[in-house]
C-alpha cells in the first residue's frame, strides 16, 4: 500500500536543499568575478617589482597561461568555469546528502 503525502509534509523534505545547478552556476559566477578582478590586479603599478613578478608568477602555473596573451586568458577562463562548476555542483550535492529525508 502507496501512502500519499501531504502537499507541506512533502515541501518540508524539501526545505534546505540545494540546486546543484543553481548552487554551480553561482559558484563559477563567483569563480569569474574573481579570476578577473585578480587579472586585473596584476597591472596595478602601485606594488613593488618583485611583487608584480610574484603576482604573474602564480598565473604562470596554469598550464597554458601566458600574459598579454587573449588565448591564454581564456584558457584560464575554462579551467576557472569548469573547477568551479565541479566544486560548486559537489558542495551542493554533499549538503542535500547530509539532510535527513
């Protein structure tokens, strides 16, 4: 025998759920808006050399990454969008499995 629930028993099993794609989508929005402001912050002239250099030195570790270059920009632009979709869609997914059914 089915039992039928309730219309607010079963928008209660619901409540505290995340979208997985909602929850990705504002994650790689987020990963984006960071990515750049950090590109950006590599030609600010108001820091030493040295901290320049370091600065474009820890964009030099993604691999295909060079400055001035818009190939290279967007390859990094990829691998922000496609690890921040990951993570956000795995964060997502580990808090709806943590909640009780």
């Amino acid at each position: 025998m089915t039992r039928t629930v309730p219309n607010n028993e079963r928008s209660q099993a619901t409540i505290g759920k995340l979208s997985t794609k909602k929850y990705a989508a504002l994650c790689v929005l987020g990963g984006e808006v960071a990515y750049f402001l950090c590109l950006l912050g590599g030609f600010i002239p108001m820091r030493n050399a040295e901290a320049t250099k370091l600065h474009q030195m820890l964009f030099e570790t993604l691999p295909g990454f060079a400055w001035f270059s818009v190939g290279s920009v967007l390859i990094g632009s990829a691998y922000v969008f496609v690890f921040a979709w990951i993570a956000g869609w795995y964060i997502a997914w580990m808090h709806n499995a943590s909640l009780k059914n």
